[in-house]
C-alpha cells in the first residue's frame, strides 16, 4: 500500500523533499501547497525539474488539500519566522486526522523542553484528531540527536559530547532567512537575530537537553556564546553580496553545563568565503563542510557526517538530507500513537527505497 502524502512547502528543503516523494515507489503525491503565485498552477514535476507530469497541481487552497484526506502532510516552511500561523496550519491538518512531519519549528525537535504555547495547541489538536506529528531535519535535527545517541553506545567516561557544523554557506542560496539570521553581510550595528538571548537556546538548546535528559544529566544552565567577523573587501558570493566591512562569518555555541563544565555542546562555524576567521574550528582541507559529533571520555569519540550529492556540492547535500530525515520517517509515523514524537520515543527510520 503506497502512503498518501501531500507536500507543502516548495522552497530550499520542500523542492527535495517533493522530488524524492515523487520518485518514492512507497509513496503517493497527492497534493501540494505551494506559497509562492508562480508556482501555483503549475505540475509538481515542473516544480521539482523531473521530467514528465505527475497531475498533481500546486496550489494554496488548504481546505481542499485537507479535504484530500492523505495519509500524511510533509510540512516544509519557514516556520521560524512565522510560528504562530505554522503552529495553526498544523493544528487544522492534525485535528483533522491527518499525520504531520515537519522542518519547521525546530523547537519541537525535543517537546519536552519546547516553549509551551507553541507545544500545548498542537498536543491538543493531535489528540482531538487522533493524529501524530514528528519534527526534525539535519541540524538541528538528526546531527544533534540521532549521532551523538549512536555515539554514546559505544562510550563511557563521558567528560563532553560536542555536535559541529563547520561549512561554507556561500553556495545556500538562503539571503531571505539564513542570512537575515546570521547577520551576513550585514554590519557590527546589526542585530542579528540568532545573536538575541535566548534565541540559539530555543532551536538548539532543545537538542543539548535531549542529550543530556537521555544521558541522565541534570543540567545547571545553557550558556550561549555568539560571535562574529568581518570583511575588509568587499565579495560576491551565490548566497549574496557581502560589502566591505560586514559579517562574513558566524561562531556560535550552545552549552548544556554541569559539573562545572559544558557536558552537551552544539556548535556552529559557518563562512561565506573559507579564509574568513581561519582561527575558528575548520572542517577537513577537502570539505566544503562537515557536521562532527565528538566525544570525549574513555574511549574518545569522533563521528564525521559527510554528504555528497550527485548533483550540487556539500549545502545541496546537507539540504537534501535534512528533507529525508523526515521524507524516510512516514511510514513508522503513519504507525505511532496520536502525539508529538520525537528520536527519543521512535525506532530507526531507515529509507525502504532501494534501487532495482
């Protein structure tokens, strides 16, 4: 029986995400919720740049989409910046009955630590419509929970568990989101958003909690550290034009601290161009980036996460795995009891598309 799935969100994760649904022998595109007035009225397979047609037409009438009954809804937006319509876009799918899986508010990653008026609405309208909804992705997502839980099944000692993204960011063709939040090409005046307090601990603090909750660990307080760097020349990049004397480089930190030290850390290194501040964590001479789970203790620890994509460089991969996190996860979550889920509380979710 092929799972019914309609896709909503086409932008960077979306397009993946509905290109593997199409081709999927598991699964059965039935819809798709498309924001942008270009793309609607227009074939799925054009969208996703698959050849032929699918009949499936992009639209962004949610009623009829949710009248469409499917078995799941894969939701890809950019739900960072608009939480409180996702969480209600949401709600109205899981009240009806309909599974959700999504990238968007990564705050839900791990519920238990999620702010309550973003948690409590869609708990209420998963039980009411006896539906489930799962949400995670790449980082954070699957590199701060499925790998350093792999890792720690071989560890003991435990003095620290470190989670990285190292990459160069000038090919995430993203100015409207990533960059805004990060603050690239933007000068030291500027507020960037993932500089505010509190805001790294809400998207990744939920990931070192989980670790840490799992791990047995009680922890006295996360601490965040932001920093930036700049240019001195002024460069172009596929992601933007960075002008003289703007961020060209983000360092930031998430630790979970106890015992007088950080025990669970998230951290990220993202460049624009990979010369920018070479004193800062490097991922290896051949990468364009890399994601890192270490561990020290006895043994010592070190997992590389490496992504290579047929057809793009490293971001494209990351991207493209990030929409599979969730794309794979569909039939066990077609499968769980009505809830917000997490890695915590699922088996593994292997891909059951293999090649013939």
């Amino acid at each position: 029986m092929a799972y019914r799935v309609v896709q909503w969100g086409t932008g960077n994760i979306g397009y993946h995400s509905l290109r593997h649904v199409i081709q999927h022998p598991d699964y059965q595109l039935v819809g798709l919720h498309a924001y942008s007035p270009e793309k609607v009225g227009k074939d799925a397979a054009q969208i996703a740049n698959l050849a032929g047609d699918t009949g499936i037409i992009a639209t962004d009438d949610i009623d009829a989409l949710i009248a469409l009954q499917p078995d799941c809804i894969l939701y890809m937006v950019n739900g960072e910046i608009r939480p409180q319509e996702s969480v209600m876009e949401m709600s109205r799918a899981l009240r009806a009955g309909i599974n959700v899986l999504s990238t968007a508010l990564v705050f839900l990653i791990y519920p238990p630590a999620a702010a309550a008026e973003l948690r409590e609405p869609l708990e209420a309208a998963a039980r009411e419509g006896g539906a489930t909804l799962f949400v995670n992705g790449i980082d954070p997502g699957f590199t701060g929970d499925v790998l350093p839980l792999a890792a720690l099944q071989i560890a003991d000692q435990v003095e620290s568990v470190l989670v990285q993204e190292l990459f160069d960011y000038s090919t995430y063709e993203d100015p409207g989101l990533t960059g805004i939040a990060f603050g690239f090409g933007q000068p030291a005046s500027y507020d960037a958003p993932l500089g505010l307090p509190g805001i790294l601990a809400e998207g990744w603090g939920v990931m070192v909690q989980m670790i840490a909750d799992r791990m047995g660990v009680v922890l006295d307080e996360i601490r965040e550290v932001f920093e930036r760097e700049y240019t001195d020349e002024a460069f172009d990049t596929p992601m933007m034009h960075v002008p003289k004397d703007t961020c060209a480089a983000v360092h930031f930190r998430v630790e979970g601290m106890a015992y007088g030290r950080p025990v669970v850390v998230a951290e990220h290194v993202n460049r624009l161009r990979p010369d920018i501040a070479p004193r800062w964590p490097m991922p290896p001479a051949d990468r364009q980036g890399i994601h890192r789970c270490t561990i020290t203790g006895n043994p010592n620890i070190q997992l590389d996460l490496k992504m290579d994509c047929p057809h793009g460089d490293d971001v494209m991969g990351g991207v493209q795995a990030g929409a599979l996190r969730v794309v794979n996860a569909i039939p066990e979550i077609c499968r769980q009891s009505p809830g917000i889920v997490n890695t915590l509380t699922l088996p593994y979710t292997p891909s059951t598309h293999v090649v013939r």
